[in-house]
C-alpha cells in the first residue's frame, strides 16, 4: 500500500464537518476514515503506536497493549499505566487481542501501523465493533514527522505535533548530514547481538537496523531476511568470519558475559573492548519495539561509533529528549546510569 507525501496527505487531511458532528479525514494510505469531530480515546494497534500516541497527549490513550513493567512505569503517567490491556492486533508485541476489553472501552478511533499487506484484514476485523480505524506508516523513522501531522489534525492537538515533527526532523537531518560524510571504506562495521546467546541478529534491510544506517555504521549481517521479522539465527563462525568492530548488545545477559567467553575472543570488537549494551530505558532504543525512541537510539550509536567525530552532548541530548517526548525532567545522574557512563 502506497505511502502518500507530506503535501498529498496533509492536503488530504482538510476536514469536512457532517451534521452529525463527525470528520472525515484521509490517513497515511489513502483510505477515508469518518471519526468524531471530537476525538478524547484513541486505542492504538501495537505498542510503538501507543508509545506514540502517548507522546502526543497521555491523556488520549484508552488502552494498553501489554501491562506495564517497572522500567516502564517510571516514565509515564500513574492513570496511564492503569488503563486495561486490550492487547494488540497490527503487529508486533502483545498480541494477545481481547474484544471484551475492546468493548468496554469504547474508544472514538483506533490507530494502527499494520504490515503492508494486513491493513484490510484488520479493517474486516474491526469492522463488527463499528469503530473508525486510521492507520499510520511508521515503516522508516523519515516517516515520523509526516504520522505527528496526520494525527495532530486527526486529534485536534496540532500545536504539540508540530513541535515534535520540526524536532524529528531536525533531527534526522544532522544524522544524515553527518553519515553522509563519511566515505563507505571507513564506516564502522556493525553485528547487532540479540537474545542471551547473542546469536540473533537483524538484517541490514530491516526496520530494526536503520539507526546503524543513521548513525554511519555499517551493518554486517547484509542482504534480505529470511523472516518477516528482519532477524536471523546466526552461527558463532558466522560472527567470526563478519569480525564486526563493534557488537552491539541487546541482552544484558549476554554482554555481562562475552567478555569471559573464550568462543568470543577472537572478534576484533571483543579483543578492542569494543562492546556496548543499547540503552534500554524504558525499553530498547534501537530495535525492540521499533518505536520514537530509535532516532535517540540512532544519535547514541554514532557517539559511541565516533565519539571523537559526532559532536554532540549525549548526556544534554538524552535530558531534552525525555523531556520533550516523555514529559520526565531526568538529573544528570539519571542519564549518566541510563548510558552507563
């Protein structure tokens, strides 16, 4: 399903008021939605949507798609984290889809990110609750500003999702500025290690690797999956003949360990102390889920790929980001633990 472009789609977004007091509106592919002309409880498909969501207004979010855990609960609101868990049916974490709760709920809109090919079968799904469903794309982080648009028009909080666009894409344009000037033979080459073995890795084509990309590090693991989900089973001799410079960890299992694990020693980036564990507060910046939080991600990994080069406060960074995001005024203390400093 085709993307439509900022000026295609935010001309699209004009609203035209019933009598009955509803709008329609035109989402991210092409399809008409009617939604209230009042919208106050939006339940989102999937996690990054909801995390999403929540940075645009708390108080919008009717439900969650998975309980919320302790790294979780200490950056939102108390009345968020108590909302009741209707799961999740657009892909990705917590799919455990509950209708009942749907119903209790009762929201004005649901929003959804769903795989190219399984928007229509949400729509069918959906269609007995006579809820309007928008769905948004979220597919690249260059997508980003263009979903703050459509859903600062959608909701009525215009103003908020401005700021948030204009800052991601700000943002993104120093990253980009900054991978682009450095030649392809000097990239630092990157193996994304996932899971307690570290032996699950994301390809370079994939959602879950574009802050390497970003960042102007090249990922080892090449070429399409093997799997919708953009991650591969990989063998130790595999992550041998890569001999990537830097491993980044996403299991802190794993990264407290492969140090002492002789098997790991002969890589450049075990040998160099070249291993680092991706923040994880409150869940991880680089890949699972893949939501807002990875263009923080993508400014983190360029520093550690090129502390001398990336000029940036991480520390200054990271504050302004939770605050602005998340609403969470974090000490110098705070980020220090956050990025093991």
């Amino acid at each position: 399903m085709k993307t439509l472009s900022i000026t295609a789609l935010l001309s699209l977004l004009l609203m035209t008021m019933s009598s009955a007091g509803a709008a329609d509106i035109t989402d991210m592919h092409g399809r008409k939605v009617q939604v209230s002309a009042r919208v106050q409880k939006v339940l989102c498909a999937s996690p990054p949507v909801t995390y999403l969501l929540y940075t645009i207004d708390p108080a919008l979010v009717a439900g969650l798609n998975l309980p919320v855990d302790d790294k979780l609960r200490r950056f939102i609101r108390p009345e968020t984290a108590n909302k009741p868990v209707v799961g999740a049916f657009g892909g990705g974490q917590g799919r455990n889809f509950n209708s009942e709760v749907l119903l209790a709920v009762k929201p004005d809109l649901i929003v959804a990110w769903p795989p190219r090919s399984a928007a229509p079968k949400i729509e069918q799904m959906l269609a007995k609750f006579n809820i309007p469903l928008a769905t948004i794309s979220l597919d690249t982080m260059d997508e980003y500003p263009t979903a703050y648009e459509f859903l600062g028009e959608a909701l009525g909080r215009q103003e908020r999702c401005r700021v948030l666009a204009e800052y991601f894409r700000t943002e993104l344009r120093k990253l980009k500025a900054f991978s682009a000037g450095i030649p392809a033979n000097k990239r630092v080459s990157v193996y994304f290690a996932e899971e307690r073995d570290g032996l699950l890795t994301v390809s370079a084509d994939s959602v879950h690797s574009e802050a390497v990309a970003l960042a102007g590090g090249r990922n080892v693991h090449k070429g399409a999956s093997l799997n919708r989900r953009g991650k591969d089973r990989v063998s130790l001799e595999q992550v041998l003949a890569y001999d990537p410079e830097v491993i980044i960890a996403q299991d802190p299992t794993f990264f407290n360990a492969v140090y002492k694990d002789s098997r790991w020693a002969r890589i450049r980036a075990v040998r160099n102390h070249r291993v680092y564990l991706a923040p994880n507060a409150p869940f991880n910046w680089l890949d699972q889920p893949p939501s807002f939080l990875r263009l923080l991600g993508a400014k983190w990994l360029a520093h550690t790929l090129y502390p001398s080069s990336f000029k940036t406060n991480i520390t200054a960074e990271t504050r302004h980001f939770f605050n602005l995001f998340w609403g969470s005024r974090l000490s110098e203390q705070d980020v220090r633990t956050m990025l093991a400093l």
